[in-house]
C-alpha cells in the first residue's frame, strides 16, 4: 500500500478522534452513551474502510476496538514518520506559570524531532 503523507496525516487526525470516543466509552466520560455511538459510527463512514456498525459493539468488545485502533495510530504515525519531507519548526511550550520548554516538531506531520530521529 502506497499512501501519501496528507492522506496519512488525514486518517491519523480521523483515528485520533475515534481513539478519543473510545476512552470516554471506558472511561464513562464526556457526552451520552448513545450520542458517543453515533459520532463513532460517523467517523467510520467518513473512514469508509469499516463495514461493521458500532452501535452493536458490546460492552467486552470496546477493549479490544480501543487498543486495535491505538495499534493503527501507531502503524499510521511509523509511516509518516518514513514518508514525510519534515519541515522542523522550533516552539517555547509552557510547562508552569514561569517555566517554558523548546521543543522541535514538525509542522507538515506534528511530529517531535526525537520521535523522527527513532
Ligand atoms: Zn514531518
């Protein structure tokens, strides 16, 4: 499979979201039960690659959905990590009300330059 860095980026950015979804399932966070369902079911189709609907995913299941898209992430993130022309950028973040850190990443895949370097 040959996929380009922009659509790698697009299916980390969609995958991050559902891996979101997922956690608020277990953990019994952010927005109703159904409601989280129906997003997850959204940004299947938009991912267009499952067939299966989430709305039948029993409670067991969400474990093991969550940690399998968690392995995608990081399948996805390997590849662009390979494929990407990075573009490093420097940035201060704040760590504390008067302590501020440089980090490097990279501004086409969001990368740090440490995770690029592996
Ligand atoms: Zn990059």
């Amino acid at each position: 499979m040959n996929c380009s860095v922009e659509k790698l980026i697009k299916m980390k950015k969609l995958n991050e979201k559902i891996i979101f979804l997922f956690k608020n399932l277990i953990d019994g966070t952010g927005d109703a039960e159904e409601d989280i369902y129906n997003s997850l079911n959204d940004l299947l189709h938009e991912h267009g690659i499952f067939e299966e609907n989430f709305m039948n995913l029993k409670r067991s299941e969400i474990n093991n959905e969550y940690l399998t898209f968690i392995q995608i992430q990081m399948h996805i993130n390997k590849k662009i990590i390979e494929q990407c022309k990075h573009e490093f950028v420097e940035d201060d973040i704040d760590i504390s009300p008067d302590k501020s850190m440089k980090i490097v990443y990279c501004k086409i895949c969001e990368n740090n330059l440490d995770d690029c370097k592996k």
